[in-house]
C-alpha cells in the first residue's frame, strides 16, 4: 500500500497587535461624531422634491440616508389623504420598515403584507415584499379596478437584475399605471440613467434619476497581516487606478508566506479581535463562506474582550434574558452560551427566523463585538458595524465559487461604519487561499455593475395576463420590457439582450407561445388564446408549481379531509432541495400519508414527463419534506421534527412558511374547490406556530 507523502504545514505566526505609522495617524479619527442637529444631504432634498413630480431613482451608498426620503414622500402622500405601497425584496427588511414606519407614523397608519403576515391591509400605508405587489396589479388588471394607490416605493431595487426574482420587479414597473409615481432606492445599480430612460419610454412621465457617491461615513481599507499588524490596504490616494500597498505587494512576492490559519482551517478568531480590540476597530462583522464556518467561528473565540467590560457583559446577558422570555426553543439554543461568554453570534439562513432577529437586534443595539454571517447578510437589514472584515475574494452561487461583483462587494463594505457613532468605517481584508487582494484592491473604487432584464415567461403570468389581455396586448406588454428598450439603446447590453432574448424579442415570443401551446393543450386555455373554467380558478395559484398542483385537484389528488396531509403534500411541491433516496432516516412513514403520496406521485408523473418533454420545469415530489410538514402539523415537538430530516433549523422553517404561502393561494378556491380551501385554512394554522413563525404586533 502507498501512502502520500505528508505536506509540511504552514507556518502560523504569533499573532502580535500591530500597526504601520499611517494607519496610527487614521485610527486617531475613530470616535463618534459630534451630535448636532440633522440636515438632509442635498441630494435627499433632490429626491424629496423630484417624486413630487415626476418618478425619481436615487442611487446612494448603503447608509446614505435612502429611507428618509421615503418617510418624507410617504409623509407628503399621506398628509395629502394618499395611500403609500411600500415594496421590499426580503421579509426581514419588510418587518424592519414596517417597525420603523410604524413608529414614525403611528401603528394604525401602517400595515404589513407578507406571505406569513396580513395586518392592516388598507391603511394609509402598506409595507409588503413585490411579489404582493405584482400579484395585486394582477387583479387590477383583471377586475379593471385602479390600484387604489398613490405612491410605489421600491427598496434595493438592484433586485431588478436578480436573476431568480427580477422578473418580479420588471412586472412591476411594466403594468404600474403611469398616474402612480414610482420611487426606486438602492446602492447598487450601474446604469441608472438607462433604467430611468427605459420607464420613460414607457411610463411617459419623466423619470429623475438623484445620485450621490459620497459615503456618510468614509471607508478605510485595511490589510491584515498574518502577523496581526495592520497595514492600509492600497498604495497613497489612488481613486482611478488603485495599487496594492507596498507592504501587501512584498507579502504577494514572499514565496513562502506566513499563514493566518492552516489550509482548510478557520483562524483563531480570539487571536484576531484581540487585534482589532487594540485598535478599537469593533465591532466587526466577519464575511465568511458557508453556514458551518460561521458556526464554527463563534467556537474560535473566547471571554478575554467581553471580560473586560463586565458593565457589557451584563446588559448583553439581560438583553438576551428579554430577547428570547417566552420562547421555549430560543432560550435553550445550543449558541446561547457561547453568545453570552463571547459576544460573537453566528448569523445565516440555517438558523430560525427569530434566533437570527436576536442576534440582529444585539448588533443594532452595540452589544456584539463580532458577528459572524454569510455575504446574503450584507443585503437588506441594516445593522452595521464599525469594521467588516473579508475571507474570501468569491462567493458560492448555489452553484459554483464566482469573483465578488463590485455590487457586492460596496453591499458588504457598505455595512463598514455606523452613521451617527462612527466618524471612519474599515474594511478588513484577510489573506487566504481563496482571497486574491489584487483583485479585491480594484474592487474598492469600482463603480456598480450593469442591471440586465431578467425577464421570462411561466405559467403563471401567461395565464393571469390572459385573464386581461389578449395574446396581441401581451405581445405589446412584452415589447414594453426592459428586454425590448436595451435592444435599441443598450450598446453593450444590447448585445447580451440580443442573445438572450432575440433581435427583436422573439425568443421571449416563442417561449410565451409554447407556453400557451401546452396550456391550450391541457385544456386551461381555449384554441383562441382564453382561459377556460379550470384556467380561471388555475390563474389564482400564484405558487412555486401551479400546473401541478392545479392538475392534481382536477385529478382530486389533494387531501381534502386531513389538513395536516394537506400541508405534507404541498411541502412536497414547495421543497426545492433534491434528496439522494426517498427515505425518512430512522422513521416509519405513517400509511395514511404514503398510500396518499405514493397515489399523487404515480398519477402525476404522466403530466410531469409530458411537463419536461416540452422543456418545462416540473418538481420532483420527495416523501421526506412532507413528512416533516405532516408531523409538524400534527403537533409533533421541534426538536423531534428537526431530529430526523435533512433540513438545518433555517431551512425547514423556510419550507414551512413557504408553505403557508402556497397553502394561502388555495384558501381562494372557496367557489371551485371548497373543501381544499377550508383544509388549507386550518392547515396553516397548524403550521404557523413557534419557533418557526413569532410575530409581536
């Protein structure tokens, strides 16, 4: 037998709290900023003034002060007797606006639209994610009512180029009516005049597009040597060209390069923040690369900083106490120790919506010293820290390792700086394997990507714009797109629209009339392009898989007697995630629950293979993710349900809530399919329960 010969491990230097003469100089600017009174940037006042008349797109540094533009235009419709519809990519930003606004303009002015949550659905203003949105022009569409509505604010609206849910955004802004002004904020979009040129053209109102580079609190970037002394990131003041630092390119050259942590190692987090505790740069939020490093991390840590501010300590520890009273699972989380000895959480999507609200609450409030997240955390919520600090130069895509993008590299150093308690924000960035500091330096000054049309067809729109539109208008719909306007006006862009879409859409065309071929086929749409009596009830199933769940209530596969087996079966069409064999680990699936799966899957795989025949996605069913529903329906405990499946925490409770989502579009039904529509209302009952769904009004 051969044995491979053993690489020699890196060296691993002593880590000793250091720093270059210059850096000294810049770390004398930390402290937080004199209070004095707030004055709006001239640019807030730009915007104020422009969505008065006109739509308006602002483009700001993230912290720049977007979301006071949008109080102050919500403020103006709202003291004019207007309603306000404010839409968000994220339920966890949508819960922080809808907090803040209710604050500022009282609780029954507000209301709330998600797919877990419906309060106060027709005050003055509504705070809600964009697919409510989309599916509400739907129904105006249909029913000829105006959306009864004076005001669209859209937030992070570089979602327009999302490649999964830009198709949301661009419905969007093609069917609003033009007499609804429309107010787009984000930090991240690198053609913003293109985009105001392309509503323009479609909209006919004027479209001011409101800019501003300057970040409210200004970002230094910094390198972390193995060693812990710190040196700036970039050579001298180089906004156009930067260059690496001469002490970073000497490091590059050294051929064998002192090590921050062994080869597939995490370092040791202690050793690092008592670096950055020298040099009073935390809080920090690390970036790193997957969900179990960041677990991982909060081990890598100890007591040593928060030991020394007992005062902290014991705020942080009542904090907690407070946080997480009342929540059996929270109190017992297996990180809490660790969270209250170290002042580090841990923060991603394998954990429940609550516990990760905990750890963003004590970070908004200043009690972490470190937070450890994914770059799906730089989005959205805002609770910054005084210094970021960056692994890797790439993330994972769900897919493959790609470069960072600048968008997402200014989301990320945009989180660097707290306005209002930070006069400098730092961008740590450390050596490793998978961090290439060259690359990275030109990232710095790199101005937002390009937003592309995201456009595409599914079932769903095709049979709810049939519900209004003729296949002519929807031609014409079509040619409204973001899509269509790069064609003529996109240079570079054009030519990636050309290839995607058709020199003159008729990819986007031919797609649109194969879906409509198999609808038609399937009898949901009549030869001339109109929907029949099941097409009609089908359009209302907005849902991750609409023709399979409409073909199995045609075909009463659908339990309408057991909500419980309801939410199992339709936590198998939700569920996205593909399992290796169709077994439970260590569990006896109950009968009642197989004989109905193992009937749905044997009389829907004729309609599925015809689906994929055509080249149209359909969801392979898997027993595990509706047993898991079936028993967390029936009262099964947590811990026991979470015990035997596959799902992290996070996960699980994701598919449960979008669940309740799916569930919710067959409460509709009540006039076609009533006992499915009572079933589903009890079965989200069932499921919408701690510690998966905690809502305090």
């Amino acid at each position: 037998m051969r044995f491979k010969k053993r690489k020699p491990l890196k060296k691993i230097p002593v880590m000793r709290p250091g720093a270059s003469k210059s850096l000294k100089n810049i770390f004398k600017k930390i402290g937080t900023p004199d209070s004095k009174k707030f004055i709006p940037d001239p640019f807030q006042i730009k915007a104020v003034e422009a969505i008065k008349k006109s739509d308006c797109l602002v483009a700001a540094p993230t912290g720049a002060g977007k979301t006071w533009i949008a109080e102050k235009a919500a403020e103006h419709i709202v003291s004019n007797g207007g309603r306000v519809w404010y839409g968000t990519p994220l339920k966890a930003l949508t819960n922080s606006i809808y907090s803040q606004f209710s604050k500022l303009f009282g609780k029954d002015s507000v209301g709330i639209l998600t797919g877990d949550i419906k309060e106060n659905a027709d005050a003055n203003i509504v705070i809600g994610t964009t697919e409510i949105l989309r599916n509400q022009l739907y129904d105006s569409m249909h029913t000829g009512k105006n959306l009864d509505c004076d005001l669209i604010i859209l937030d992070e609206a570089h979602y327009l180029g999302d490649e999964d849910r830009g198709v949301v955004w661009e419905e969007i802004m093609i069917y609003l009516p033009s007499r609804v002004p429309l107010l787009l904020l984000s930090a991240t979009i690198g053609n913003p005049y293109q985009i105001a040129g392309w509503l323009e053209s479609i909209r006919t109102r004027k479209c001011k597009v409101i800019e501003s580079s300057k970040r409210p609190v200004p970002l230094h970037p910094v390198f972390f040597h193995p060693s812990g002394t710190l040196f700036p990131l970039l050579q001298g003041n180089q906004p156009k060209s930067p260059r690496p630092h001469r002490m970073v390119l000497d490091f590059l050259k050294t051929k064998y390069k002192p090590q921050i942590a062994q080869p597939g190692k995490l370092p040791i987090f202690s050793d690092l923040l008592r670096v950055l505790d020298r040099y009073n740069l935390l809080p920090v939020i690390f970036f790193l690369k997957s969900r179990a490093d960041c677990d991982q991390a909060i081990k890598l840590c100890n007591e040593e900083i928060i030991s020394k501010h007992p005062e902290q300590q014991q705020k942080l520890k009542t904090r907690i106490a407070e946080l997480v009273s009342g929540n059996t699972h929270l109190a017992e989380h297996n990180q809490r120790e660790t969270l209250e000895n170290t002042a580090a959480g841990a923060h991603h999507s394998g954990h429940l919506p609550a516990w990760k609200v905990v750890i963003e609450t004590l970070m908004a409030e200043g009690l972490l010293n470190a937070m450890f997240a994914t770059s799906t955390v730089a989005a959205g919520v805002n609770f910054p820290a005084r210094s970021v600090a960056i692994l890797n130069s790439d993330r994972f895509n769900g897919t493959d390792f790609v470069s960072l993008t600048p968008s997402e590299f200014q989301q990320m150093t945009g989180r660097a700086g707290r306005r209002g308690m930070d006069n400098i924000g730092f961008g740590l960035l450390l050596p490793g394997q998978f961090m290439n500091l060259r690359y990275v330096a030109k990232l710095i000054n790199s101005p937002p990507i390009d937003i592309q049309s995201q456009i595409k067809i599914d079932f769903s729109m095709v049979l709810n714009l049939l519900l209004s539109h003729s296949p002519e208008e929807i031609h014409q719909l079509l040619e409204k797109s973001f899509a269509s306007y790069l064609l003529t006006n996109g240079k570079k862009r054009g030519e990636q629209a050309r290839t995607q879409f058709g020199a003159g859409l008729e990819y986007l065309w031919q797609d649109f009339l194969a879906h409509m071929d198999f609808l038609k086929h399937e009898k949901f749409i009549t030869k001339t392009g109109e929907l029949t009596e099941d097409g009609l009830w089908a359009s209302s199933l907005r849902i991750d898989a609409p023709l399979m769940v409409a073909q199995s209530l045609r075909e009463n596969l659908l339990p309408d007697s057991s909500p419980a087996m309801l939410a199992g079966i339709m936590g198998a069409f939700v569920n996205e995630r593909q399992f290796k064999d169709d077994k439970v680990p260590g569990e006896t699936v109950p009968d009642n629950l197989l004989s109905t799966f193992a009937t749905l899957r044997k009389k829907l795989q004729p309609f599925a293979l015809n689906m994929k025949k055509k080249g149209f996605p359909a969801p392979n069913l898997y027993i595990q993710p509706a047993v898991s529903l079936y028993g967390w329906a029936l009262y099964e405990p947590w811990e026991s349900v979470t015990a035997r499946t596959d799902f992290a925490e996070g996960d699980l409770a994701r598919l449960i809530l979008r669940t309740a989502e799916n569930l919710r579009h067959l409460t509709k039904l009540k006039d076609t399919f009533p006992k499915i529509a009572q079933s589903a209302e009890k079965a989200i009952e069932m499921i919408l329960k701690e510690p998966v769904f905690t809502w305090n009004k």
